[in-house]
C-alpha cells in the first residue's frame, strides 16, 4: 500500500529583512558595543584615557592611538609593559573574556539584527 504524502508548508517571509546587508551591520554594531561593555573591565586605567577613548562601530572596537595599540599588544617596539597599575588588567584584553561573556556578545549580535533569542 503506497505511503500518503505530506505537504510541509514553510513560511520565509520577513527572512530577507532579517539577512539584508542593513539587519548584518546593526547587528555587527550592536555585537560591538556589547564587546565594549564586556572588555571594558580588562582595559588598563591609569588615569581612564584608554577606557574612556574606546569607540565601537561595525567593524569593530577601537582604542585610542597608539598609546592603545602598544597596551593592547604589550608593547610598542621599545619597552615592553608588564606592569598595570589596575589589578586584573592587561594586554589583549579581548582573550580574557570568559564564554558568559562571549554570548552575550552574541546574543546582542542577533538581537540588533531583529532576531529573537
């Protein structure tokens, strides 16, 4: 005896609003602003010119002038830093965040781009 078929109706629409180019870029903005929030306490401050010139746009964080770039790598070319004066503070500020920390940043990302977690 032959199996009855099935038909299976699925509704894509609203799909292609949630992948435009527009929703992928909220979305990276979104994730980090959120990376921005979340890095933030691993960041050296000193005197806060590092945390407090961070901005975030879709592509990413930026820290301010090679005054970041050398705190963030550990060094600029000539002396090398290994003492922060904030405890808990370092160089590549961006490996310390822990998997909480991660999916948030995630979640954030999905949520900018108007899909629901």
């Amino acid at each position: 005896m032959p199996q009855p078929l099935i038909k299976v109706d699925v509704d894509f629409s609203g799909i292609e609003e949630k992948l435009s180019p527009g929703a992928i870029k909220r979305g990276q903005f979104a994730m980090a602003n959120q990376a921005l929030m979340e890095m933030e306490q691993y960041v050296p401050m000193r005197k806060g010119t590092l945390r407090a010139g961070a901005v975030a746009d879709q592509r990413g964080v930026t820290y301010p002038g090679p005054y970041g770039r050398a705190h963030f790598y550990g060094t600029n070319g000539i002396v090398t830093f290994r003492k922060y004066t904030t405890a808990g503070t370092g160089k590549r500020w961006d490996k310390r965040l822990n998997e909480g920390q991660l999916k948030k940043i995630g979640k954030a990302g999905l949520k900018g781009m108007g899909i629901k977690t």
